[in-house]
C-alpha cells in the first residue's frame, strides 16, 4: 500500500534549494542518500529473544558498492543482523539506516525492498509452483501495486531481461520448468536471479554456495565480484574457499557484536579470531 | 550468454513467456455448451415439454439444480481464497448467509400487506410489535438497494476481518478457527429477536421478486438461468485474478510469503483483494439461494455448513476453480438422494467419501482429468 519512506532527519529534501551547500542536498523519492559513501549503517542495534541476546550492540557500515563477507561462529548473530536490515525481526535498541537518509527501522519488509534491499536465504526460497521465467517475472523491478497486478502485461523489454538473467544464472533450458522441479543449486542460482531482477543496490546472500558444486559456487564468486563497485553485496558465509575468493573486506561476529575486521589474511591472524573461530 | 546473441540477431522473439489465454479452446467450448445447455435446454425442458415427457424437467428438479449451482459458485469462490492464496476459510458460510439475507430482507417487503397480520411490516416485527421499520431496514423495498446490499454487506465485514487478520499476520490454523469463530458469534446474533432479522425463524414466506410470483415456474427458470450466469460468470472471473499478475503474485504469497516481501510486494492487499471478492461471490451464491429455496435462516451460518463447503471444495480439487463445482454437485446431488432414501446414512456415506477422495484422490475429482502436474 503506502511505499512512504521515512526520514530520519531534514537532509535538504524540501525546497530549500541547498543542493550546492556543504550540508543540505536535494534528495529526490526513492534515491538513497550515500553522500557519505556509506550506503547502510547499523548503529549500536541489539536484539534479545528471550534474554538471548542475538545482536548485543552491533555496529557495521557498509560502503555503497562494496562487496563485504562476514563470517562468524553459529549463534554470532549473522542471520538476526540480516533479519534486522530487512525489516523482519525489529531491533530492541539502535539505529539503522539505508544510506543517510532512510530508516530501515521503521519500515516493513516489502517497503524495503523496494527501498533497494535484495535478501537471499540461507535455504533457497522461490516460488515453487511457478516457473522459473514467471519466478523471473515476478521480481523484475517495477509495478508492485496490486490494482495494476489486474491486467498487467510484461512488455518486450522485459521479456529481453527476464532472458538476460536466466543467461546469467544459466538456466534458459529450464526457463519453462516449475521451480519446485529445480535442483537444489539450480534453486539457489534461481533465487539469485530473482535478487538480480529486483535491480537492488544493496544485496545480502545468506550462506549463498551452499549446496552448489565448485563449478557453481565459482561461477557465483565471479558473478559477484563482477557486480562489485555497481551494487553493494553482504555475504554470510562459512566456505572459507569461497570468501577467498570474493572478499576485500571481511567482519567477524561473534555473540552478537564485531570482532574483528579487515582482509581476510588480517582477520585470520587476530588473536581473538583465531581463538573463537579459525583456531579450532 | 547464448540467448543474448539469439535476441541480438532476432529482437522480436520472445523465447519462454507464460501462456496468458484465460482458457484453451476445449474450456471455451465447455464453458460454451454449459450455458447454451443453461439459457436454451432447461427452459425449454422446464416450460415447453409436456411434464409426461421423459425430457421434462419439474419444479422439484429446476429449485435443486439451481440450489447447487449457488453451492457450487460457494464452492468457487472458497477456493479461490484456500486453493490459490492459501487461507482455509471456515466461514464463508457466513458470507452466503449475508448475500442471502440481503436478498430475503427485500423478498420480505415484497410480501406487503399480504402476510399473515396484513401489516406493511413483515410479520415478525408485528409479532415482536414493533411500530415501525428500524434504520437498517430502510431502503429494502428496493430491488437496485438489495443488489447493492448483496455486493457491500458480504464484501465489507471480509474487508474489515481480513484487514484485521492479514495486517496481524494471522495465518494458518488460527486463521481458519477464527473464521470459524466469526460465523459462530454471527450466527448467535441473528438467532436473537432484537437483532431484526427474524430470530431463529428468519426469513420466508416469500410471495414474490420485483412483483413477479416466486413459486411460478416462469419464475423459476428465471432464476435458473440467472443463477447458471452467475456461476459460469464467477468461475470465468475468478479465472481470470488467477491468471493474472495479481493472481500470480497470491499463488506466490501461498507458496512463499516472506520471498514475496522480500521481493518488495505487501502481501496485504493481495490477500485482501481475493479474500473480499470470494467473499462477494459467496454472497451472489447466497443471494440467488434464497428466492429458489423460499428462506433463510441463521442455520445458514452454522459452522457446519462452512466445512461443508470445504469438503465440497476438497472432493473437486482444491486450486482448479472448475473441480469445486464438480464437488459442490457430487456431494449435494448424493445428499439429496441419501437424505431421502436413507436419511440416518448420509453424515456416514459423506465421511466416507472424503477419506475416499483424500485417500485415493489427493487432488480431488479434478485430478482425474488433469494431464500434467501444475
């Protein structure tokens, strides 16, 4: 229904024409604000279920168009900080913020999707009774009203897309094919070409090669690293391999806060990593 | 990256979109001969044959077949809200019964002075000696005010519980049990004198519709083919949300709710768009009932006769449209014949039936004649 967006605070988008000044830019509906470079911040979130604390005062910024890997023991918090972003689990305490401007916190799930914020799961979900080009179809960005849901055609050129990715995630032989009937990796390539549809700036892929052959989970490290620099991605991952291959910047959770960030080799060599994580 | 030279080279093709015709040629044509059968070969069986002909058709057989036509148009649209979106109502009952007593209320003025009291209020106001129309009745005695009744009354208590319950994220179980509940407590209204409706007794008596006799059989063909237009008109919509992106997005939500957040489609008004319009076809369904079976009471809203209607549902073939109608057919036409012949059988023989169908029939009667998994 309402796609409003909150704001966390005045940051030029009226009319008050400081587009030039130091401080107030001119903002336009459904642009994100990474005037700082960061598109997404957490500030001190935490999170409790039951007395657990899940995220215990969490703090993370993501740079816009970074590719950035955390790893973390069971139980770190890596899928609550991802329920947290996506407006699934509310934080008990703490900021986030899509960008300067837009506070995830208030937001539902749907509305920050369509803010830019793609999310695998860590167990692929697709829509299983639809085929894998009407599972394209479906999160190709654009009309998400429902009135218009009534007699929607999906024009030439969005047929030509929805053929582009299921190039990118191989899977034109099966375009026509239920997607209950996919493989398990053809489902997590297909999840991820509906994450691609949707056009996102910021994706988060929670433990996104599990399942996948070498070969996939390959080809899947260089998709990402080929996307790096045009849309921000944050990977959960345990296959040590595979952030290797991808990751500039790595962050290690452990019981709800950051442990430790930096490349992987400086990570690997953290004391306090080697003794919750690496070590054992 | 093959595909992409392919469009390069021929920019025209479209290399696998989803079938979009609303119906094959075989379902048009069934679809065809079902109302030519509708509007041309029971009129003519009811009103031209001479009654010892074997192809006549009676009153007795023109008012049953029309009473499981508004099952089955129930039956439709209970499944487009637990076959395609995934909520086991078990409350349309309710829905049908609110059609229906929209319908009666204007059949109850249409009986003017001519009731028992010879009163210009229907016969139970006199008997519970009231003096005048309460606000709610105002406006009855017209025919355009109760089609308008008939789409609103159904449509906005769905509108307001699903806003409730969809927004709430009720789901599920406790969904199905809270449907179940809101029919319960409405029943337990209309049963009450004070709430206007007739108390338990109802609405009948009914003498006639828009001035003509209820019980001609003139009447009753008309009624007939209304009903038979109405059905084939629900299913042919309901046909029509399913196929469309809208109905694609409610099959997603029934499959995968929180994928079709997180793709950046609010799931309430989806379910609230499919769950208000099954319910105002229900109360079309209810609203046609009425006239041809000559009343309505709060009966109608026992929780029994929602599950019913799932049954119905489940026999056909839960998420085919076409299936239900089936079920809503074999269950009703069995239980007329059974409550006749063997009265004390028929709770049994339905039992039976429904373990059968779940047992050997998982996708109920429809999945007989399906070729290829869905």
């Amino acid at each position: 229904m309402s796609t409003a967006i909150p704001r966390l605070a005045a940051s030029g988008a009226g009319s008050s024409g400081g587009g030039e000044s130091g401080y107030g830019h001119l903002l336009r509906e459904g642009e994100i604000d990474v005037s700082h470079r960061v598109i997404l911040y957490l500030e001190d979130v935490s999170v409790s279920f039951d007395g657990f604390r899940a995220l215990d005062a969490l703090s993370l910024a993501i740079d816009d168009g970074e590719l950035r890997c955390v790893i973390g023991p069971n139980g770190a918090g890596k899928t609550t900080m991802m329920d947290v972003i996506t407006g699934k689990t509310r934080p008990d305490a703490g900021r986030v913020s899509f960008g300067q401007s837009i506070d995830l916190t208030r937001m539902r799930e749907s509305a920050i999707a369509q803010a830019g914020i793609g999310r695998k799961f860590q167990k692929p979900t697709v829509f299983e009774q639809h085929t894998v080009w009407e599972n394209l179809e479906l999160a190709l960005k654009g009309e998400r009203r429902w009135w218009r849901g009534l007699a929607w055609r999906t024009t030439l050129d969005e047929a030509r897309r929805i053929d582009e990715l299921l190039a990118t995630i191989r899977l034109e032989d099966e375009a026509r094919r239920p997607a209950g009937l996919l493989a398990h990796g053809q489902k997590q390539r297909l999840e991820i070409g509906i994450l691609l549809a949707q056009e996102p700036r910021l994706l988060l892929l929670d433990e996104p090669v599990a399942g996948m052959t070498d070969e996939e989970s390959e080809r899947l490290a260089d998709l990402l690293v080929a996307l790096e620099g045009r849309q921000s991605i944050v990977v959960v991952e345990h296959d040590m391999a595979f952030v290797r291959r991808i990751a500039r910047r790595v962050t290690v959770l452990h019981e709800g806060r950051v442990l430790a960030e930096g490349t992987l080799d400086e990570v690997k060599a953290d004391d306090a990593v080697v003794e919750v994580y690496l070590g054992r | 990256m093959n595909a992409i030279a392919d469009l390069a080279r021929a920019p025209t093709r479209r290399v696998a979109p989803p079938p979009t015709a609303l119906f094959s040629r075989t379902g048009w044509a069934i679809v065809a001969a079902a109302l030519a059968v509708n509007c041309v070969l029971v009129p003519i069986a009811a009103l031209v044959v001479p009654g010892t002909s074997p192809f006549a058709i009676s009153a007795y057989g023109l008012t049953l077949a029309g009473k499981i036509m508004c099952y089955a148009l129930a039956a439709v649209a209970l499944d487009l809200v637990w076959g395609y979106c995934g909520v086991l109502s078990l409350g349309h009952g309710l829905f049908f019964a609110l059609g229906g007593y929209a319908m009666g209320m204007y059949l109850m003025r249409q009986i003017g002075r001519e009731g028992v009291y010879q009163s210009d209020l229907p016969d139970f106001m006199v008997f519970l000696d009231w003096k005048a129309l309460p606000w709610f009745w105002q406006g009855s005695d017209s025919f355009l005010w109760a089609l308008a009744m008939i789409v609103l009354v159904p449509g906005t208590v769905a509108f307001l519980f699903g806003w409730f319950a969809f927004r709430s994220r009720v789901k599920g179980v406790y969904l199905s049990i809270i449907t179940q509940a809101l029919t319960y407590a409405a029943m337990l209204l209309f049963f009450r004198n004070d709430t206007g409706f007739g108390g338990n007794n109802g609405f009948t008596d009914f003498k006639r519709i828009l001035g003509f006799p209820v019980a001609a059989i003139e009447t009753r063909v008309v009624l007939f083919v209304a009903t038979g237009l109405a059905l084939a008109g629900g299913v042919v919509a309901c046909r029509a949300v399913v196929r469309s992106k809208l109905g694609r997005v409610v099959t997603a939500i029934r499959d995968a709710e929180s994928r079709v957040m997180f793709t950046g489609y609010d799931p309430l008004p989806y379910k609230l768009f499919v769950w208000t319009f099954s319910a105002v076809l229900c109360g079309i369904a209810g609203a046609l009932y009425v006239p041809q079976v000559g009343i309505i009471n709060p009966s109608e809203m026992a929780p029994a006769n929602s599950i019913e209607m799932v049954i119905w549902v489940a026999i056909g073939g839960r998420g085919t449209l076409v299936g239900p109608v089936a079920g809503a057919a074999i269950v009703n036409g069995a239980k007329s014949y059974f409550t006749a012949a063997f009265p004390e059988f028929w709770l049994f023989f339905l039992g039976a039936l429904f373990v059968a169908v779940t047992l050997f029939l998982p996708r109920g009667v429809a999945g007989l004649f399906r070729r290829r998994g869905a």
